[in-house]
C-alpha cells in the first residue's frame, strides 16, 4: 500500500446526476440548482452515471472554461468511484518514484512521442538527459516508456477495460511491443478508480482486438501493473492488484 498526498482536489460539492449532455458534459442537480459540468471521460460511464446517483463536483472555473465544475465522482456501492481520466496522470507526473517497478528511473518526462504514438511517461535511467526529454540512446542505460488508463468499469470484483472499444488504445499496444522488439522497456498501467475491484484485465466481451492486444503484449514482454485508487480527504492510498493478461 502507498500512501501519497492528496493534491488532486480539493473539498468536493455533492450533486445529483441528471443527464449526460454529449460525451463530455452532463447535468446535475446541486443546492444552488441545475447545472452543466464536464466529464473528464469519454468512456460510457453507464453503470456510475445514471439519472439519480450521488455525485462529486470539483470546483475548477478558470478563463475560456465553459462550466465552473467537473463531475470527478460518483457513487458507487458504498463508496465512490472517480471517473476522472486526468488523475492517472496527475499521480504519475507527481509521483511515480512512489511506484516500485519505476524506482530504477532517474528522470521521467510526459507526453511523450515514439513512432506515431504518444505515450503518458518516458523514463530514463542513466546518461544524460537533454533539454528537451530523454537524451540520445547512446547516452543512456535504460529507456522505458509508460503508457496509463484509467479503469472505472468493475464487474464480479474485476476491473474491466476498456468500457467501450479504443483503436488509440489498441494502437498504443502495437507501439510497445514494436519496442520491447527494440529492446527497450514497455510498461502498462491500469489505475483501478473503482472501490470495488480486486483485479485488472482486458474487456473482451467490448474489444475483443484490444484483449488480443494485450495478450500478445504480455507474451513479448510488455509489462503490466495496476493500483486500485482510493482518494481521501488528504491523501491518497494506491493498492497495487493483480492484472490478468492472458486470453
């Protein structure tokens, strides 16, 4: 168990869901009234955000903004799941020396572009590094490059992803293995942001290619982890759970 900071949000305002507007914005019933907020994720969300359920706002006004909150919550059993995309990267840029499969990296740099993919971290071990990222190859010992997903969907205590059919991430599988065969590292890692998930593996019943992706991922090398997420009121307990990759 890894306990962090909670710098990711502050005290949130409860709401009602009402409806889901288009994939990014949804209406919600607060104290003050009906409001619009945005959804930070493209996912289907259906089994979180569903006309009724209690959900969890955080206050983000800012210029060109066109909401004043973000639905970053919602309820789920007895707990709360965050449906917030941003947050496994928001851990991850702060972060990642917590995780122990990344400890043997000096430097991380994200979003970061290898062939005509874009994946969330780099890191580096030894060498040098330049200005703008990773140092040349013959500079270094060791690159690794990380790609993160974010995982809301949870049946029979398994964390399913995806929830709805992703060729971007089915294209990011190809680019790590393409790497693994360039001898460099390749990691996956799934953040489970659902209370009620002890485990992580590929929805094959939504995306089946994206199952068979991670299969042959698995087989050459790629490595997979997952942390389920709990966030509190000051800080933040990363559980890591199995991944299940095989067919």
């Amino acid at each position: 168990m890894i306990s962090i900071p909670n710098l990711f949000y502050s005290r949130l305002e409860p709401a009602v869901f009402r409806c889901r507007l288009h994939r990014f914005a949804a209406e919600v019933e607060t104290e003050a009234g009906c409001e619009v907020v945005h959804i930070p994720n493209s996912g289907r969300l259906g089994e979180l955000l569903f006309p009724g359920n209690r959900v969890g706002l955080s206050y983000e006004e800012h210029p060109g903004r066109l909401t004043r909150y973000t639905l970053v919550r919602a309820g789920a059993g007895a707990g709360w799941a965050y449906i917030d995309a941003r947050l496994p990267n928001r851990i991850l840029s702060r972060f990642w020396r917590e995780l122990p499969p990344l400890r043997p990296y000096q430097q991380a740099y994200p979003e970061k572009t290898w062939g005509k993919s874009r994946f969330d971290l780099a890191l580096q071990s030894g060498g040098a590094a330049g200005r703008d990222g990773p140092a040349a190859p013959g500079r270094m010992l060791t690159t690794a490059w990380l790609e993160a997903k974010c995982v809301t969907l949870v049946r029979g205590r398994t964390g399913l992803f995806p929830d709805a059919p992703t060729a971007r991430g089915r294209k990011h599988l190809q680019e790590l293995i393409g790497l693994t065969r360039e001898g460099k590292k390749a990691f996956v890692f799934f953040f489970l942001q659902h209370p009620g998930g002890d485990c992580v593996q590929a929805n094959g019943e939504t995306d089946p290619e994206f199952a068979a992706a991670m299969t042959e991922a698995a087989q050459c090398g790629v490595l997979f982890y997952a942390y389920r997420v709990e966030p509190g009121e000051e800080k933040v307990i990363l559980t890591e759970v199995p991944v299940i990759t095989g067919a």
